[in-house]
C-alpha cells in the first residue's frame, strides 16, 4: 500500500509544543535534546529563501509555500520551546514568524488572518475559518501567539490585534462555542494581564533547578515564562529579563510579576506556590 511519509512543518510545531511541555514537567533532558534536534531541522531546512515557510519535505525535497497553520503552529511551538529552555534563538524565530503573519495573512481591514498567503494565485478567494478541527484552529493559535509574544517584548498592539482576530467570529463562537474552544482560550488570556515568571540562575545549580521544579509542578496556563543563567542588566534586550538578577549576587532567584511589576525575588523553592497563589 501506499505510505504517506511526508514532514509537515504544521505538525513538527505541534510536537514541538508537547515535547517542550513534558520536559518542563517531567525535567528529562530527552525530551528537550529531541525539540532541539527537531526545531534547528525546521530552521535549517524548512526556511525559504524570502524567509518564508516551506510546508512539505519528502526525501530530501521541499514543497509548498506554508500557509496559516504552519506559521501559526511552528511559532507557538518554537515560543514553547523558549520558555522551556531559555534559548533566545528560538525566540527570535518566533518573532521573525509572527511578522510574517502580520504581513502575509492579515487582511488590510484586520479581523481575522487569511488561512492561506497572498501568492495562491490560483484560489478563486482567500479562505477564513475559525473553528476548531483535529487540530486547534490556526487562526486562534495564531492570535494566542501574537498576545503571548506581546509579553515578552512587550509590544502590547500584538494584543489587540489578536483581540481582534477573534472577536470577528464573536457571533459564531457564542452560538457554538464548543467548536471554538482555542479561540475561547485565547480570550481567557486577553481578559487580565498575563502572569510573568523570569527564572535567573545556573542552569546546572541545584538551586536553580530546584526552583524550576516547583514552578512546574503548577498548572499556569497562559504565563510568560523567561529563564537566563546570567543577570539581565538595565540594557538586557529582553523586557522581561532587565534590571533582574541573582540575590546577593549569587543566589538564584525566580521574579513573579504582572504588567513587568515584581514582587520580591524569591529563593526558597517552598514558597513558590504560595507566591504563585497569590499572584
């Protein structure tokens, strides 16, 4: 029989957001050495000349220019893996594929973002959906994208314009929300500011570690998660790491902030949930 053995970069996205959520909670280095074997193939393989996406690779091979999905799905995946690992390159490509859902996918009025580039020449109209199927609909992951990278280089228009993005199916989504629900998640991200959570320290430093375990062992769906083995200074590049370093100089710390507003560091790996709790 035929075997369908193609790579899509919509899906390795996918995987790459649940590889990075099971090493942050279960802390096995195996799951973030294959994100990162799986993410520097994306970058190197599935990048366009113009900077674009590939969607396909078979045996070597590309084809098809991305669409929606694979913009939106890589860079939610690749913004996971950031906030797993703390590599700002994975960040920065994050960055660079939100733009490219700014200006290849969002239509001139805003709203919603186009499912497929402006170069389809051949389509008779350029499709919008915003329903979920087997997979989250790209269009919310897209949004959600958008409003959590506004946190972390804080750029708070990214936030209306994924406010924006979904409110266009507002009237669809009250009268069937169950086929909405990522675009649902979304808003529930939109509704309050974001909790910020900057982890500085040594990667390898028992305190380190220590700290980042007790920070996953909660469920803290919408955070804006920024870890750094060295201090962020006042002309750190990053919003959420500037002017935040190790206590005393050399103790690491986890920051629990709201609108870049912090209360103090924290130290004892016994008081990150209450702190968590209260913020």
């Amino acid at each position: 029989p035929a075997l369908d053995d193609k790579l899509l970069t919509s899906w390795n996205g996918l995987a790459l957001s649940a590889i990075a959520a099971g090493y942050r909670v279960l802390g096995e280095e195996r799951y973030l050495e294959a994100a990162n074997e799986a993410a520097t193939f994306l970058l190197s393989t599935m990048i366009r000349p113009d900077q674009g996406l590939w969607r396909s690779y078979r045996r070597g091979q590309v084809g098809i220019a991305g669409v929606l999905e694979d913009y939106a799905y890589l860079g939610a995946g690749l913004l996971d893996l950031y906030e797993a690992a703390g590599d700002r390159r994975y960040l920065a490509a994050a960055a660079l594929l939100s733009q490219r859902i700014l200006s290849d996918f969002s239509p001139e009025e805003g709203g919603a973002f186009f499912s497929t580039p402006p170069n389809k020449r051949h389509l008779i109209l350029r499709y919008r959906e915003g329903h979920d199927g087997a997979t989250p609909n790209p269009n919310a992951v897209a949004a959600l994208l958008l409003a959590r990278l506004a946190t972390h280089l804080d750029q708070p228009a990214l936030r209306e314009v994924a406010r924006a993005a979904i409110e266009s199916y507002g009237a669809k989504i009250a009268e069937l929300p169950r086929a909405f629900c990522a675009s649902l998640a979304v808003l529930d991200h939109l509704e309050r500011p974001p909790l910020e959570l900057v982890l500085i320290g040594p990667k390898e430093d028992p305190r380190t570690k220590a700290l980042w375990h007790a920070l996953n062992g909660r469920y803290l769906p919408g955070a804006a998660v920024a870890r750094s083995e060295t201090p962020g200074g006042a002309d750190e590049e990053l919003p959420l790491l500037r002017g935040k370093g190790l206590v005393g100089g050399d103790t690491p710390a986890l920051y629990v902030c709201r609108g870049y507003a912090c209360a103090a560091p924290i130290t004892d790996p016994d008081r990150v949930a209450e702190a968590l709790s209260e913020a």
